[in-house]
C-alpha cells in the first residue's frame, strides 16, 4: 500500500468509519405486522395456518374444468384440479392456474362507474347505480318488449333461468341477445346437425383410438377440451401391445403452421390453406373405393363412392400436393385401425362434413367419436341472429344493452360493424372485472365478482352438473351478475322473498327440483302402464324428499357438482348428407394466406390481462409478451422481411402490423399470426402490447387472403431460450419406435469411460426425492410453468427484462429444433432443477447458500445468499435464477402469494426445490401420525397441474414406489439429461418416441 | 497520526456494529410490549389451570397457535360472571346487541425474523412444552419474553433431542 508504514490511510478511515457510522444509524425497522388480531367469531372451516380446500368449476374457458382451490386465511392462493371430475381429472392447464391473476387484477373495476356528458367516468354507489339502471329499463320496457338486449357467452344454466325469469318477464321483456363465443365453431354445429341431426358437438375418447388425424384442430392446446384430451392423448402415445404389436398411437396433423399439437403428433402435412377438406375428401374416397366402411356403420357404400367420386387420391394430389401414397396410406390406416378419429378444428363446413362422414363410415361413431343422451347444447347465437341484433341497435330499435363475459368490441369481425351499432345504443350497462373494449363504449360499468367469488352453475355436457362456488370474499365493492339481475327483477315487478333475492338461492331451488324430478322418475310404475305418469307425491314423500336433498346438495357443494356417466347416444349417418357432393373450391389463387390461431394462453385475447400468460413462452415460438407473424424463410426473401422487422398485413377487412418471426413452420405461402394481443383497454397487462388479427378477419373466419408489406420498422421480438439446437449435447432425447420394438439401445453422445467419484458418496438415510418425466407424455403444454408460478411466488419480469435474460421461471419448457429427419418434429422436454447429486452449484457457493440437504435436494438458503451468481454461472442446466431487482406485485396481485414460503428480495438465487413446502407439510403430518410418508403423498405443483401425468414425484430409496417403478417399467427409455457431466440429477426422463418419417 | 486513526476508527466500527447487533433486532421477542388490556396468564394459567391449548387451539393444528377469539373469552367471562365490570367492554356487546363485539388487537411478544419458517405443531406432537421457548408463562401477569429465540435457541434444542438440523426445514 502506498499511504504509509502501517498501511491505513486517510481514505481507509473514512471508509471504515462511514461504514461504522451507517451501521449504527440504520433506524431500527418495524416489522409489517406487531399486532395479533383475533376472530371475534371463529370461522369453523378455518384454522389460521392451514389451507382449506374448495370445489368449484374454472370459467377460463368453454371446458370447464372441475378445480379445486386451495384458500389460506380467507383467500385463493392457488388452483388444482379436482380428481373427481371427469374432465379435468385433478389436472389444470396454463390459463386456468392464471385465473387467480384474474380474481386478484389490480385492473379490477373497483366501484360503479357512471359515463357523464363530457365522457368520463365518474365514481357513483351501488345505489345510485342500481338506480339508474332500473330508470333506463323502465323506460326502455315502456317503449316495447324488445328495447333491451344483451350480449354475453353462454351463462349457464342458472345465470339463463335468473336472466329470463328472475329479470327479463318482471321487466315484460323479450331481451334479443348475442350469446357468442368468438372461436365459436360454427361449422362444426352444422355438420353434427347435417349429418347426425345433433345440435351439440360430439365428444372424442382418443384413449380408445390408434390412429388420429387433426385437420387443424389443436386439442392439446386449446380446441375444445384440452385438459381432457391432453389426458387422453398421452394414453394414446404410451407405448403397448396394439393389434398384437408393441406400438403407440399415431397421430397425422394436417395444417399450415406446426402448432405444438402438429409438432407432438407423428406427421405434420400442409397442404395449401382451405384444402384440408379436400384432402379429408380424397381419403374418405379411398375408404369407398377400397372396400372399407364398416358394415355396422349402416353407410351406403355406393351413396359415399358416388359422394367422394371427384377426389380421388390422384386429384387430390394436384389440389394439394399431398401425394397420392400417403392419401391412400392415410386411409387404409385410419380404417384399419383398431380404433380412429378424425377431427376438425378449421374454420370451413366442409372439412367438418367429411371428417364426420370418415368417422361415421369407419364405424368409429359411437366408440371414438360419441353423441351423449340428454345433452344440452351451449347457448349459442346463430351467425344470423347474431346480425339481426346488431342490425336492430344500429336502427336504433334498442334502448339498453347489456354487456357481459364477452368482448365484442375487440373480438367482433369489422364486417359487423360493432362500434357502429355500439355508438346508436343510448344506454350501455357494462358488467365485468377488467374494463375492456367493449367497457370504453358503455355507460355504466359495474363491477361484478369474480367466478371464484359467486355463484352459479357452468355450462356442461350431460351426465355432469358442474357448481361454481365462491372460494372467498370478494376482493373489491363487486356484486354477483345474478344479484344484480334479480335485485332490478324486483324492481321491476318480482315478487321479493328469500329464495328470490340470491343467486345461490335461486341455483338451490333449480338443484331441488331436478333433483325431485330425478326421484320422482326412479319411482316404479303401476305395472301395465310404463308410460303412465307416476303417482304424485305425499306431503309425508315430500318432506323426506327435501330432507334427503340437504345431503344430497352437501356433497355436490363438497365435490363440486355431480359427475355422472353420460349416455352414450345411438346415432347414425343420416343418409341425405351424401346426396350432394361437397363443391370444394380450387386451391386459393392468392399469392399469400394470413391465418390466425388461438394463442395457447391468450386464446382469443381474454388471457391477455394476466401477466403469467404473457411471461410464459409460447412453446413452439418460444416468444413472450408480443404478436407476431410467423414467415417461412423463403417468403421473407422475397418480400425483403428480416427477422423482427415490421411487417403489415393487409386484408379485405383491414390492415395490422407484426413483427416477423422467420420460421421453418409454416408453409411458404401462409403468414401465421396468433390472436389475443393488441388490445387497446384491458388492464395495463394487456393494452398496447401486440395486433389483434380479429379486426382483418371476417366473421367466423381465421383465415384471409393477405398482402403483406415491410413497414421499414422493426421491434425486437423477445424469447428466453437462447439456441434452438441443442447442439449434439444430450439435453432432450428421443427414441424411435423401431428401436424400441426391435430392443436397439438407444445411443449415447460422449459419455465419460466410467462415472467417477472423487469424494465418498452421500448417504441418504431417509429419503432421497427425485422425479421422473415422461417425454413421450409431455405434450409442452406448460401448466406445469403456470402452476410453479402460483405455487412459489415467482415474479413475472416483463418483455424487456426477458429480453436481457432474467425470467424467473423455475421450470421451462425446452424447445430444440431437430437437426436430421430421424427425430421427433420438435424436441420437448421441461427443465427444471435436476436436484443434482454431484450438483456443480454448490462447490462454488463462499457462503454455503446452496447446500446439499438431508434428503439429495440442492438447497438455496435465501437469507445466506449473498449474489455471486457462481452457481448459476456453474449450472449445466441453466435453471438457478438471479433477483435483479425487488420483485414487485402490484396490490392485490400481492394477495395471491404462497404464503408458505418467502418471497424472495433482490439479490438472491433462488432455483427450484421440489416444492419444498409440500414436502415439508406431508413430512409433519406423517411424523404426526408417527407413519412414514406414503408414496404419492407429496406431489410438487408441476406434477400436480400436468394433463398428461408426464411427472412423477418420489422417493429414490423406495424401489416399488410409482415414481421408481415408472422409471424401471420404461428401460431403455430412462435416461439423465447431460449425463455425461456426472452430476448425477435426482431427475430421470423416459425418452420421446416417434416414428421415423418420409416412408409413404 | 495513523496509529490514532486506526484505533478510532476500530473503536466506531466496534460501536456501531454492537449497536446495529444489539439496538435494531427488530425480530427478538420484547420485554416491553403491554397489551391493551390487562391480561394476566398467570391468573388464567396459574391460578386456574387452563391448559394453554384451550385458548390457543391451534398450536396442535396449525403452524401458528393462534390467538384465541374474543368468543373464547366471553365463553367463561359472559356466562360466569367472573369479573364482569372490568370486563364489560368485552362481555356487554354479546349480551346487549346493541353494539358490535368488540375487536381486541394484542400487541405482538414474539416475532420470528424474515426468510424462517417455523410451525407448531410438529414441536406439540413432539412433546416439547410451551414453556421450553416460551417461558413460565403460568406465573406471568405480563408475557416477557426469558428465552430469545434464535438460530441458535432452535438448533441447541434440536441438537439435544437428535433431529433434524437441515437448513431447508426452516429457511425455505
């Protein structure tokens, strides 16, 4: 040191003496919380520090799945799904885990809004509101019957009977309405009403199936049911004994863009935009002429040779370059499968006409493809009624409208000219959570609960009644939508009496008597007489009735609902579909197609206001918080587009601008744009990020000729996942089906000659966790991301912090493109801390934060952590993740935290740990009841929410546990990521099959 | 010169660091808290006997013990009579109805500090004693705390008695 002898200095006195000085000055900082405050009442369902469990049904989507909410002290801090229910079957997607963003949105309309002259809003109370909108209906209802509309999805039993009986007749009104579903699959309702006389969608048990083919349908993201069906197709790609040969389903996806259903299926065929039918037509042809409809099917062979007669494989091979062989292979395996669906998710009749008949003539209705007895279709408006409404508003024929779980204004085609009928409305009454599109026209807003704060019963197929319960108390000054109806319905006439005045009410008197007429059915008949009408009941039979239903509507509330088993309905091709021959058109002349697709968590646009449907990567593009538009190479060449540079899109209807994603996955004449961004209301989440493709697309349509022009602009768009090849490393690996048929082993990149060990093994006395995931299960679905979201308060960072490298998720979806044909279309696997027994973090640690726990996890201890980032920097797997910054919820989004665990500050590693606290909760109740903890016991969240069950969860030590014996049931499948690194991870993948393509 | 400065300095860094340990630990249980009303443990512990599950009943269910609801106090003081004047404005809500209960907001003793997660009821089904980190509270008119409740406090007790003192049970 240059100062002097000793070495201290002037500055290093100032320096110590600045630090002393700071160090007794830091004012000693009250904690939050120094006062304890009692129930006055104890709340018996609750004891402060323990989770209550309640049954209610997810409204995120048409599906609706049963789901469980976990609630501490009052609020909801995280969903599951319930066992029970049929659909979901104790599993839960993406969006469903981000309801909770939804209920506790800090965009939430928090009091009733009144718009005044000057087109403000202004704070009024719920009476002065209630007020109003009684006036207005008064004087609507005394201009006529059909002064007042709404517009609104399907509301469900129970919300429908209040509407039309407990509002709508006190007020003599008539109400036209708009009950609408944007994706609403128009076509699909035709071709079951034309070709099985259905007004319902059919039901698919894909589990049953061997051979599968999607005409665009994407039913492991989000067409139709995708919890179910991602169930059911992880059944069907398990591998066994089929036909007497050790083989998986496979599965042929047919559409322009590889959605992540294309990528997980067996064969992903393109052929030009608006052509599937034709090729659903070329095989239903082959079926007729080869001799394969099923006798049973009761078909006429002649009527479909004379029906398909114009698509033979050789014109279909002209009309959409799918070659004659493969049409004629497709065929002869979709009949000869034990067991086959076809199914359509695009947005033209006639692929949905021939997929049917395909179905119909295979013999596979009734097995794969199922109508149910008794089934209530969704209330759904037809495409013309949905016109005549609008065309009445614009005629200035309404008085009121009402608006609800619906956004017309971002999601209605321009060719209806919403804003236009919209604008001629002189009263709009709004009811929602986050002010929309569609809340910026309105008049008066009110704020209504949340699903999981209220009441009612969801729209399902039959066998099932689904009850949706609140979990909580309303987060802000809302009411339930019910509420509000029957209050006005008073107002306008009703009589008032207890079983009136609530929703939950009115929903228990529905209950009652369906659940009287039930038992009033199931009572013999006189004999003789089967069609007489049963005896009517005693006061005595009555009563007993009613004393039996409180049990009955106990346990429902309990379970969520009823989950019966549906009937399966004996329907057949009626016979007049096949007298006209479907007239398809030529193959598009435009140069170039715009299709637009539901995005996997925005779906059309109503996930856009939770930030966890943003942050978590689409997982084919691997892209967050923005629209894009998916360009092949070759286009991009042409049209002078590089990757990010603005591109505008210009259709019939109008024009959006994207930046371009340059990709191999979408056909060269297709520009793929996913829906649900560009909003312009919704929440700060949600408004001004992204294009919404609804505005240049007509009605009902996805698809549209388009123009595509450089802007000359460009935005970044922005992916956490730095490579897309995994570079010959063993990261994601997969097997052929012919290796495991034929028993090859599978072969290993650069394993070291033997594993070596430089100091003595740990033991692990008691347990030793560790996971196993099923690769060929895993569909990329990333509920498990959602559900790692809820469960460990992960804080969501935003596109441009992504950008920089600093998302915080402790579980990814992988995604590597293949390099040679011999692989899966895409490599898919979730990472996640692999629990290392040999783990590289911990060496480099000079603190001992990260630390080698009892039970082989890898621990992070927070409040030791001082932020090197060694051990992310020393992390093969990439999974530690750094706090950049403070982690900041907006409140209430705050309400929503695990309270369980610690939120973690800036400055600190943190990183998965098997969901730590569950472990520890299982471990103290088994240590409680002095048992051992049971296998199953514990399940981390992401093995929790997944559809697939591709994750197990156990404990290394025990050998016959599920999780070992899935791993041992699976050899040669079984492999560790990056093995030859020898860190031994307590997590073993069971590697992907696919089959090897390009054979005809 | 240097050698001044050096001790100087030593001894303000020494200061200040015994007071930052000793002035600002914010998380330690405090001897000084009094409680808004007069609340004797030793009365109700002591005198009488009343196990400390009875009011603090989820100590055995629970991560927290709870804090009994003021229900719970009107249980024996509403219907025994037992100090019924000092005690009306508690009891009289719940007899008269006129005004709603009222709300007692107890001043927090013991506080655990940021990043520790400790929970009860395994150490009640373990048979450690409340006193063993709360003291003798049965002869306390006012709790003080007598142990403080540390790293320390936990892994001695943990080290006698032979169980685990893996860092992840309490830090995560």
């Amino acid at each position: 040191m240059p100062d002097g002898p000793d070495g201290f200095s002037r500055r290093s006195f100032i320096k110590l003496a600045a630090t002393a000085a700071a160090a007794a000055s830091v004012p000693a900082c009250e904690p939050a919380s120094r006062k304890l405050i009692p129930y006055v009442i104890p709340d018996n369902d609750v004891i402060p520090g323990e989770p209550s469990f309640y049954a209610t049904t997810c409204m995120e989507c048409p599906a609706h799945c049963g789901i469980v909410a976990r609630v501490r002290e009052g609020r909801v801090i995280k969903l599951e799904g319930n066992p029970l229910d049929p659909v979901s079957r104790g599993a839960i997607c993406a969006r469903g885990q981000a309801a909770l963003q939804g209920v506790y949105n800090p965009d939430r309309l928090r009091h009733p809004m009144r718009r005044e002259a000057d087109g403000a809003l202004h704070e009024i109370t719920w009476d002065e509101a209630l007020d109003t909108f009684n006036d207005k209906l008064r004087a609507a209802a005394g201009n006529g019957a059909k002064r007042v509309a709404i517009i609104s999805s399907d509301l469900g039993p129970a919300l429908r009977t209040i509407l039309i009986f407990g509002w709508a007749s006190p007020w003599r009104l008539q109400v036209p309405s708009i009950f609408y579903e944007p994706l609403d699959e128009a076509a699909a309702y035709q071709a079951a009403f034309d070709c099985f006389g259905r007004i319902d969608l059919p039901n698919y048990r894909i589990d049953r199936a061997e051979f599968l083919i999607s005409f665009g349908a994407d039913f492991l993201e989000t067409w139709r049911s995708p919890v179910e069906l991602t169930r059911q197709y992880a059944a069907f790609r398990a591998p066994r004994v089929r036909s007497a040969a050790m083989t998986v389903g496979h599965a042929v996806y047919v559409g322009p863009r590889m959605s992540l259903t294309a990528a997980r299926c067996d064969e992903w065929l393109a052929p030009p935009l608006g052509t599937e039918a034709n090729l659903a037509m070329g095989i239903l042809h082959e079926v007729a002429a080869q001799g394969w409809v099923r006798p049973e099917s009761k078909v006429d062979v002649n009527a479909l040779k004379t029906f398909a007669a114009a698509y033979d494989p050789g014109s279909v091979e002209k009309q959409t370059g799918v070659s004659a062989a493969i049409v004629r292979r497709l065929a002869q395996q979709f009949a000869q499968a034990n067991g086959a669906i076809a199914m359509a998710g695009t947005d033209d009749y006639e692929t949905h006409l021939a997929t049917s008949i395909l179905n119909a003539a295979t013999g596979n209705l009734g097995r794969t493809v199922t109508f149910y007895e008794r089934n209530t279709p969704a209330s759904r408006s037809s495409t013309k009624g949905i016109e005549a409404t609008l065309e009445s508003m614009r005629k200035g024929e309404i008085d009121v409208v009402l608006v609800t779980g619906s956004n017309p204004a971002y999601m209605m085609a321009p060719a209806l000219r919403f804003n236009e009928a919209i604008a001629k409305v002189p009263f709009v009454v709004w009811f929602g959570t986050v002010p929309d599109e569609t809340a910026e026209h309105a008049h008066l807003l009110l704020p209504i609960h949340h699903p999981l704060e209220s009441w009612s019963e969801a729209p399902t197929r039959a066998g099932a009644r689904k009850l949706v319960q609140p979990v909580m108390q309303p987060v802000f000054d809302s009411r339930a939508f019910g509420d509000i109806l029957l209050s006005s319905g008073h107002a306008g006439g009703a009589p008032a009496n207890e079983r009136t005045a609530a929703t939950s009410a009115v929903l228990e008197d529905m209950w009652l008597s369906s659940y009287e007429e039930e038992v009033r059915a199931s009572r013999p008949k006189p004999a003789g007489a089967p069609n007489a009408k049963p005896a009517p009941m005693s006061p005595v039979e009555a009563a007993e009735i009613k004393r039996n239903f409180a049990g009955f509507w106990e346990q429902a509330r309990r379970e969520g609902g009823t989950f019966g088993e549906p009937q399966v309905a004996d329907v057949s091709l009626k016979p007049d579909v096949l007298k006209t021959p479907p007239k398809l058109a030529a193959p598009p002349v435009t140069e170039l197609s715009l299709f637009c697709y539901p995005h996997i968590f925005l779906y059309d646009g109503r996930g856009a206001d939770k930030p966890w449907l943003s942050e978590i990567p689409e997982p084919v593009t691997q892209l967050v918080w923005d629209t894009w538009a998916e360009v092949h190479p070759d286009t991009a060449r042409r049209l002078g587009l590089a990757q990010d540079a603005i591109v505008e899109l210009k259709t019939p209807q109008g024009a959006i601008e994207a930046p371009v994603l340059i990709s191999d996955h979408v056909r060269r004449d297709v520009i793929a744009v996913p829906l649900g961004l560009g909003h312009t209301a919704l929440g700060r989440y949600a408004k001004g990020r992204g294009a919404n493709p609804f505005s240049v697309l007509e009605f009902g349509r996805r698809t549209s000729s388009v123009i595509a022009h450089p802007t000359g602009k460009s935005r970044r768009l922005v992916s956490p996942l730095s490579k897309s090849d995994q570079m010959g490393r063993a990261i994601v690996e997969a097997i052929s089906l012919d290796d495991i048929v034929n028993g090859v082993a599978p072969k290993r990149e650069a394993m070291p000659p033997e594993p070596y060990e430089m100091y003595d093994d740990i033991p692990y006395p008691k347990h030793q966790w560790g996971m196993t995931i099923d690769l060929n299960s895993c569909t990329g679905c990333s509920a498990c991301v959602a559900a790692c979201y809820a469960e460990n308060n992960l804080p969501f960072v935003g596109k441009e912090m992504i950008d920089r490298g600093r998302i915080m998720s402790w579980i990814r979806i992988e995604r590597y493109v293949p390099t040679s044909p011999d692989a899966p279309q895409l490599y898919i696997a979730p990472m996640l801390c692999q629990q290392c027994h040999h783990a590289p973090c911990e060496p480099v640690c000079p603190v001992f934060a990260a630390y080698h726990t009892e039970e082989g996890l890898n621990g992070q201890v927070y409040n030791r952590c001082v932020g090197t980032r060694y051990c992310e920097n020393n992390c093969p797997y990439k999974v530690r993740r750094f706090n950049w910054f403070k982690p900041e919820w907006p409140e209430p989004l705050n309400l929503q935290l695990n309270p369980d665990i610690t939120t973690r500050g800036a400055g600190v590693m943190e990183k998965c740990n098997f969901c730590f606290q569950r472990i520890r909760y299982a471990e103290i109740n088994a240590a409680d009841e002095g048992r051992p903890v049971r296998d199953g016991e514990i399940v981390p969240a992401c093995a929790q929410a997944c559809p697939a069950n591709a994750i197990t969860f156990g404990d290394i030590n025990d050998a016959n546990g599920a999780m070992m014996r899935r791993r041992a049931d699976n050899r040669p499948r079984d492999y560790l990521a990056l093995e030859d690194l020898n860190t031994r991870p307590a997590i073993t993948y069971l590697r992907d099959i696919y089959r090897r393509r390009g054979k005809a | 010169m240097n050698r001044i400065l050096l001790s100087l300095a030593s001894v303000l860094l020494v200061g200040g660091l015994v007071v930052a340990a000793f002035g600002q630990r914010p998380w330690l249980a405090r001897a000084d808290v009094v409680q808004p009303i007069p609340f004797s443990h030793r009365v109700h512990a002591g005198d009488n006997h009343i196990p400390c599950q009875y009011c603090h009943e989820y100590a055995r269910r629970s991560r927290t013990a709870g804090v009994p609801p003021v229900q719970r106090c009107v249980g024996c003081h509403g219907t025994s009579g037992l100090l019924s004047g000092a005690l009306s404005p508690v009891t009289q809500p719940w007899t008269d109805k006129s005004q709603p209960p009222f709300e007692i907001r107890w001043n927090r003793v013991y506080t655990l500090p940021d990043f520790v997660r400790f929970t009860h009821k395994p150490h009640i089904h373990a048979g450690v004693a409340c006193q063993t980190c709360h003291g003798p509270v049965e002869t306390m008119d006012r709790i003080v705390p007598v142990h403080e409740i540390n790293m320390g406090f936990c892994i001695n007790c943990h080290t006698q008695r032979g169980v685990t003192k893996d860092c992840i049970v309490c830090h995560h």
